[in-house]
C-alpha cells in the first residue's frame, strides 16, 4: 500500500497582525521522530509565544496527535491536523511556531492564522508518494556500461560502483521489478548480472 508524505524539511513563514508564524514541516515515519522533529524546533525557538503542532506518525492515520500548546482550546493543533488529513498525508509532521505581535486574534482570527499557516506550508513543500520498492544491483562488463545507463535514464539510481565490474544499483517499485528486470535482461541481451536485494518504502515523485 502506497501512501503520501513530505520528502524532506521545508521552512514557511508568514506575519499576520504583526505575530510571525514560523511553520515547519518534516517526514515523521514514528511517534519518536515526530517528538524529535518538535524537540529540535523547540531548541530552536526558545523564546517563542506558542509551538503548536499536529502529526501522523504512521501509514494508516491510527496514531495521530495535536497540541495547541497554550492557545485557546482548538485554535491552533486541531486546524493544523485538519489540513495534514484533509490533503490525505501520513508520516507528517508540521508545527507552527509563533511570537506574538501584540494584537490579539480572536478564536476565528487564530484558527484561520494556524490552518493557513499549514495549508500554505504543505503546498510549497514537496509532496511524494511513499511505495514499496526492490533494491536491483545489475552488474556489466564495461563495453555494456554506456547502453546500460541510457536504460537507467529516469530510473532512481543508488549507486555506482566500478571495480572488476560496473555495478548499478537501482530502487525500483514493487510492482514494476519484473518486469524491469525482463526488459534490462533483453537490452542488454542477457550480458547482466541482475540481483534482487531488500525491499522498504521510498519517496517517489508524484510526477513519475
């Protein structure tokens, strides 16, 4: 089961009535990720008015937690979680880290200011879909080298490695392994040696 999440850190910022709104965002692929990910904007912004936050930590939207860290009750976390299940994201983690500017919001004002703040956030970072993918090591005499990396063109490729041999080492979706494996084999006119190695969740982009 595939799934979508944020690919790395990403820093939004915007001022409303003169508060800034710091907001971060990261992959939180556990419930102790997520607490390091705060724990480190924490560190960071010591002096802060609030750091308001919401996360999913894992595949299946099961363990999801919020905190409007001293905000009026539903203003701050609870918006932010909205906006992190309303764009259907896991493994997400976002807090929103204020120093107030001395004009008050309101209820609306604040819960308008935190949801934004996550929603806008959330556009400008960058968004992958998490699948299961085949480590493939394919490895060739070095007359193959060149056909064999017009065939990886595109292709998410790990590594390289020349010795006795050029390596290749590639992340390839679950589901499409066979039939890469086929189609190197042919190119190459089974002049590779194709292993398969371990399998886990990786960012792909949504473009591919």
């Amino acid at each position: 089961m595939s799934y979508l999440s944020v690919a790395k850190p990403s820093l939004y910022e915007k001022v409303i009535e003169k508060s800034r709104f710091l907001t971060y965002v990261a992959h939180t692929e556990d419930e102790t990720a997520a607490r390091a990910f705060l724990a480190e904007i924490r560190a960071q912004h010591p002096l802060a008015t609030h750091v308001c936050y919401a996360f999913v930590a894992d595949r299946i939207g099961n363990l999801m937690r919020f905190s409007d860290d001293g905000e009026p009750q539903g203003t701050a976390g609870m918006p932010i979680l909205g906006v992190i299940r309303a764009r259907r994201l896991f493994e997400t983690g976002v807090a929103v880290v204020r120093y107030f500017g001395g004009i008050k919001l309101g209820a609306g004002g604040l819960t308008r200011a935190y949801a934004s703040s996550a929603a806008e956030a959330l556009e400008r970072a960058e968004i992958c879909e998490y699948a299961v993918c085949v480590e493939v090591t394919i490895a060739v005499n070095y007359p193959e080298v060149n056909a064999l990396t017009r065939f990886l063109e595109g292709e998410n490729v790990l590594c390289r490695e020349f010795a006795e041999k050029a390596s290749f080492t590639v992340a390839v979706r679950e589901e499409n392994v066979d039939d890469f494996c086929a189609r190197c084999s042919d190119m190459l006119i089974g002049r590779a040696e194709i292993l398969r190695g371990k399998s886990y969740f990786s960012p792909f982009p949504l473009d591919k």
